[in-house]
C-alpha cells in the first residue's frame, strides 16, 4: 500500500492520527481490500482531512490521518465498523502496532 499524494490539509491547527504497524505475514489481499475499505470510509467522516500511506517490502507501514476537531477522531476510531477492522488487525494482521495523536500547530513544505 503506497499513497502517491499528499494528503490536502487545511493551515493548522488540526490533528494527525499515526498508526504504525508491523504486518504479520498473512492475508495480503484480504488486509489490502479492508485496508482500502477503512480509508474510503475514514473520508465519508465528519472532519476527516485525508491520509497518506505506505508500508515496505518487510511489512512496516506508517499511516497519518488527519482530523478536525479531536472529537472526530474519537468518533472514528468507536464507528462500528473500525471496530471490527481494529479487532481483526490484532488477531489477524498485525504482529505489533502503535497509534499516536497530536496536534499540528506548523506546517510546511514544497510543492
């Protein structure tokens, strides 16, 4: 899974959502298509700003998520069907992971 764009995010303040896993060596497709089901519908969500994805060759992915306000964020990560896409990256995909929240106050760059 590779994002070729950058997500199109607004000036901050706002918040980025890192999610960095290890994927066990089991289900690609079954992970891709779940992988690709959540971000379409994390951008059906109130204050969703847009992602930006990859994952290497020996299964270490880094996803960011952005999102305005915070209380999206906690209404994402409780929408039922996440849930079940949270449940079953613990029994089935992941080998380890990590979420991490924070606020954006700067940014920049180059286009």
């Amino acid at each position: 899974m590779h994002s070729a764009v950058f997500a199109n995010t607004p000036q901050p303040p706002y918040y980025a959502v890192i999610f960095t896993s290890q994927r066990s060596d089991t289900e690609h497709q079954a992970y891709a298509d779940m992988a690709d089901a959540m971000v379409a519908l994390a951008g059906q969500q109130p204050g969703f700003l847009g992602a930006e994805s990859c994952r290497g060759s020996d299964g270490l992915g880094i996803t960011v998520s952005y999102w305005q306000p915070e209380d999206d964020i906690r209404r994402w990560k409780a929408h039922s069907d996440h849930l079940i896409a949270q449940r079953m990256g613990t029994e089935r995909w992941y080998a380890h992971y990590a979420v991490r929240v924070a606020k954006v106050e700067r940014a920049y760059g180059m286009r």
